[in-house]
C-alpha cells in the first residue's frame, strides 16, 4: 500500500481483508499505538471509519513470503511477526473499487459528508500532523439509515440504493506521530479538498461532535489503553498515561482550535465570519 508505513494488504482467518501496519515500520512502532488510540474514540464518536483488529503475523508466513518487506530510504525492511494494526477493508477489494479521491461533483453527494465536520474537530483534538486522509466507496443506503451520517429527511433515500459513503483512515500522526506531543498549527488535519467545510457559519455546524468530545468519560480512554499490546511500546507506561491524560484534560480547547484554523494559509472555513470565530465556546 501507498505510505511511510508500508503497510500490507493481507487476508486473515476471519475472511477480511486488513491493511496491516507492522510494528517495525519505517516511521515508529508508536504509530500503531495512536490509530488503536484513534479508532477506539472515533467508534465512541460515531464517525466513519472502517473496523480494525489487533492481527497477529506468524513466523512461518513471513518466512515464505518474499513480498513481506518495507522499503526503508534505500534499504529492503523484512516484516517481523508478531501482532500489528490492521485497519480493516471496507469492501472485498477482488470485487469493488475503493477511491481516496472522487470529483467534485460526486464528492457534494456523498452521504455523510459532514463526517468531515467531525473530523476536524476530532483531528485538531488529537493533533494530527497530516492531512486528513479519507476513503469513498458504494455502500447500500440502509446501512447508513438512523446514523448521524444519513440525512433521510433533507436527501429522500431508498434505503437498498447504492450511495458513497466515506471512511476516515490512517490516524498513524496523531499525537505528532512519534513524538507524542500536541503541536497546534492552524494548517494541520485538515482536509486537502475544503469544500467539504464549505457550510460551515459557525460553531453549531461542529455539532454534534464538539459536545461529545467535550463530554467524553475517560472509560473510552481506559478501553484504547488496555488493548495496547506492550511489544508496540516496550513499557513506556508512564509515557502512554501522561499522553491520555494530557489529550483528556485537551477536551475543552476544541472550539478554540477550530477558531486558530482560520488562520491557515488557505482558510477552510472562508463562510464562517471572523467575529464568530473569536467568539469561541466556552
């Protein structure tokens, strides 16, 4: 797959398809500690991603795989075996495409678009120092049907139509990425494409997702915490827990991190004035 990580496509034993980040990756083995971080709250959000797992590569595979590498600068990286991430496939690739980019005219139609409202509030919460990454696919519209992501009312949909739908993906830079910190520059985790925050006016158009990151219970927390495997960070303990706490007590800061974005070199939310913006929540 396409990435610093290097990560695989790899079918396991419960019939998915899972793209896998080794643990031995060419960027850090604590990126794969940050998209466990990062499912795990983006699932108690109720935000698109696809399902993920803690896959687990045996010797034996690695051995008589020779397509099993990385490339690492001008260097050939063998996988190890072991448990890694494995963010799970949205679709059966043999049989349906999925896109990481779509025309602007399809992109107005997607059917949970304002996911990516979420998202921003969720990447600026957890600073993500890429760019927001996505992935668009055809889903039937009644898997979507009484999520926050399907508008019926607004957008009449049969619920057995085909409809795009997207995913947010690869979460690997939150925290700063290895460094495992907060760096809270307006341009980073946004989206490439703004249209999508094209209907923003102002802080009711982050809603509902500023609530319930501001009203997060540290169980969520406690869940990402306790399925973190030990070899992904060799018993930095005291490292990991001063992270979560530090993004807990980050909750409130939200709404005026959503506000510092309109300071990127290209504003993305050029229709929410600048007297609102100043007017953060509180």
């Amino acid at each position: 797959m396409r990435g610093g990580a290097n990560s695989h496509l790899m079918l396991a034993d419960d019939d998915c398809y899972y793209v896998v980040k080794f643990r031995n990756n060419p960027q850090h083995s604590r990126v794969l500690i940050n998209e466990l971080i990062c499912y795990v709250l983006l699932e108690r959000l109720g935000l698109p991603t696809p399902g993920w797992s803690i896959v687990e590569v045996s010797p034996s595979l690695i051995e008589r795989d020779p397509q099993l590498v990385m490339e690492d600068s001008s260097r050939a990286l063998r996988c190890e075996p072991g448990l890694h991430f494995g963010s799970r496939y949205p679709v059966d690739p043999t049989r349906q495409a999925v896109y990481d980019y779509v025309p602007l005219s399809l992109l107005r139609m997607v059917v949970n678009l304002d996911a990516f409202l979420g998202m921003v509030c969720f990447d600026k919460w957890v600073s993500n120092a890429d760019g927001r990454q996505s992935i668009f696919f055809r889903d039937q519209a009644r898997r979507w049907v009484g999520s926050d992501a399907l508008d019926l009312e607004r957008r009449p949909i049969r619920p057995r139509s085909l409809v795009y739908v997207v995913n947010m993906i690869d979460h690997g830079f939150a925290f700063n990425a290895q460094h495992w910190d907060f760096s809270d520059t307006p341009e980073l985790g946004l989206y490439t494409r703004r249209e999508v925050y094209e209907e923003v006016r102002g802080y009711k158009d982050f809603e509902p997702w500023i609530s319930r990151i501001r009203n997060l219970s540290t169980d969520g927390l406690d869940e990402a915490y306790k399925q973190i495997p030990v070899s992904w960070h060799g018993g930095e303990w005291d490292r990991l827990e001063a992270l979560l706490e530090r993004l807990y007590n980050r909750r409130q800061d939200v709404p005026d991190l959503l506000a510092r974005s309109k300071q990127a070199e290209r504003d993305p939310f050029p229709n929410w004035s600048l007297a609102a913006a100043r007017g953060a929540q509180r």
